[in-house]
C-alpha cells in the first residue's frame, strides 16, 4: 500500500522497506496471541478482537496490490464472488447466531455483552444496591474476563438481592456470588456468616469471574444451565431449576428478549410438596428459597391446612413510623416479620400473618430487641 502524495523515493523506500516491515510487525503481534491467552495475560475474548482488528490493518496494507492481481477480468469474478460470498455469511453470522441462544442451546456465560454499561449501572441504581457506585469499574472488570455483565448480574440478584438482604448486606461483604471461600486468597478481608468479606466490589467481582472462569467454563461446563446444579447444588437447599429459569429469565428481560425457559430441568430432590412450590414460585417470576424463612413459614402453614396462595412479588423492606419490617405478599395473606434497630439481631424466624393481625387489632408491633 503506497501512501498517497509520498515522493518516488519515498514511495520506493516504502515498498522495499516500510511495508515489509510493517507486514513482519503484524505477524509477530498476531503470533503473540495464543500463548497470552494460554498464560492469561490476556483474555480468549481480547485476543479474538485483536486478531481481528490486526488482520483488518494488514488487508488495508495489501489492498494495494489488488490492482495488479486484477488485471485479468477472470480472476476480477473470482474475487467478487469471494467478497460477496464472505459478506454474506458474515450477514448471517451476526443476524442469525448473535441473538440469544435458544432454550435448547443454553445461556453462555461468555458472550458479547447483552446489556450496555449505562443500562448495567442503572439497574444497580434502581435496586438502591451498594454496588452501584462502582458500576463502571464492574462492569469494565467482568468484560475483560469476557463474560457477560447480564449474566453475572442475573447472580448477584438471585444470591443477595443485590447485597440489600441476607448475609452480604448484614456484613458488608462485597461478595458479587456469596462465595464461601476466595479463589485467590489475597483477596479475602476477612469472613461472615460462613461468606468470605472482600475490602471492595471489584475484589469480590474479580474473584466470581475468575471462579466462574477457571473452575466451570474453561472445563467444559460453558453455560448456565450445567453450572448451577453444581455451584447451587439441591443438596444446600437451593432449586437449580427455579434459579436456572430466573437466571434466564431476567437477562431476556433486561436484554430486551423472550424468554424462553430452560427444557427438562424441572428435576428436584426433595418432597413433592416443597418441588411444587418451587414450580408456583417460578410461575410467577420469583426464586424459592427452601431456606429462607418466609418461604419455609409459607410450606410450614400450607401443611397446616393455612395456604397463603402463590406469592405475589419478592420479600421487601418497608418502614411503619420508625420501625421497619420485612414483608412479602402473597395471594391469601401478607406475610411480615419485625426487623431491630441492628439488623444483625432480628428473628428472622418470627414470621407473622396480615390475616392475624386484623383479627386481633393492635398498635405497630415491636421490633424484637438484642438478647444480651
């Protein structure tokens, strides 16, 4: 490629010496690629575009030599055949395979983005979460691992609510997917609860994307649906079904795209009873918690003969005067525990009905206090 309004020397000095060298410099840095992905100085993802951003300089340094090779109108048909044919199959590529996978494909961890940083952030935002500030800086974090933002925060909402509930807001972890030890141990600051404390989200969303990474995608395991019976097992108490299906579930809604749920998953362990409340819960866009105690509370009285009906939308927080309470709605009754000033010593397990206290009319109950 002769650089337009280059002086014949310059020009000769280019074509014998600028573009050799120029051409030898791509190569190096193309064959550079692989061994700083296999040594993960660079992610598959990043190579990838840097491969092809390299092979785009090199084609603008060769097309100059086009109109030699052209000259004879045979090989002229050639490579337009050739260049429509490619346009074509790029075409479909993009417009056929970069859509969503199919329920039957499974949800890939890694993949372009689903979902933009600005929209990344604002969900956070909207969700009043902690991590919000540092929207930018996680989001930045998870695409350099080459996964999807989407997905990752798919997790952090079904494991903490996006650290306003349960063990990651009462101890400040910075935990993005409540691990209960750090993949790299450095990284820890500590523990809570049984769940490892990092001094900051990018520690906490570097570890999640280095487990999901290294521990599950990289040995074959590359989509939702095969990890989660894994890192959710039944065994914990968890319903990899009902979390596959929110996974999915939330990242077509915030990707603005059907969802579609995940095929023969619908596999439990447990009794009857507590699978078919998995699957009305599920019905409705909410995640069962076999452990949390609203939920166990709601098994427990419709045992009893007392059903509260399916539930209405996710457990809440909300503020009576100045006291707070824990509430969720179901379709009969309105389920409420009494939180303490310390967030730290509420009973969780005192769960009580809305149907029970019309009946029996009093002021704002009390909030349970510390037992010294």
């Amino acid at each position: 490629m002769i650089m337009p309004g280059l002086s014949p020397s310059a020009a000769r000095w280019w074509r014998e010496r600028g573009e050799p060298h120029a051409l030898s410099a791509l190569v190096a840095l193309a064959l550079s690629l692989p061994p700083l992905a296999l040594l993960d100085i660079i992610t598959p993802h990043v190579a990838a575009r840097a491969a092809l951003a390299l092979a785009w300089v090199a084609g603008l340094l060769l097309s100059s030599h086009l109109p030699a090779l052209l000259r004879r109108e045979g090989r002229r048909v050639i490579v337009l055949v050739s260049v429509l044919a490619a346009a074509l199959a790029a075409a479909l590529n993009l417009g056929v395979m970069t859509p969503a996978a199919s329920a039957a494909d499974g949800l890939a961890f890694k993949s372009a983005p689903r979902i933009s940083q600005e929209s990344f952030t604002a969900i956070l935002q909207r969700a009043g979460s902690p991590a919000a500030a540092e929207g930018a800086t996680i989001y930045t974090a998870i695409t350099s691992y080459g996964l999807d933002p989407a997905v990752a925060l798919a997790f952090f909402q079904h494991e903490s609510s996006f650290c306003q509930a349960g063990a990651c807001a009462n101890g400040d972890l910075h935990n993005w997917g409540m691990l209960r030890r750090a993949v790299k141990p450095e990284r820890a600051a500590g523990s809570s609860g049984g769940f490892v404390r990092y001094a900051s989200w990018e520690d906490g969303i570097r570890d999640w994307c280095e487990l999901i990474l290294f521990r599950y995608v990289n040995r074959g395991m590359e989509t939702v649906e095969k990890v989660v019976p894994i890192y959710a097992p039944s065994s914990d108490n968890n319903a990899p079904s009902a979390y596959i299906n929110t996974i999915r579930r939330v990242v077509a809604s915030w990707s603005g795209r059907r969802f579609e749920p995940a095929p023969d998953l619908h596999t439990y362990t447990g009794s009857l009873d507590q699978a078919l409340v998995s699957e009305t819960f599920g019905s409705a866009g909410i995640t069962y918690h076999p452990n949390w105690a609203f939920h166990t509370f709601m098994l427990e009285q419709a045992r009893a003969g007392k059903p509260l009906g399916a539930p209405m939308d996710d457990s809440r927080i909300v503020t009576v005067g100045d006291k707070k309470f824990a509430v969720q709605v179901f379709a009969q009754d309105t389920l409420y525990t009494p939180m303490a000033d310390d967030e730290n010593d509420t009973n969780w397990s005192d769960v009580r009905r809305l149907s029970e206290l019309i009946l029996t009319p009093t002021t704002v109950p009390d909030a349970p206090t510390a037992t010294p």
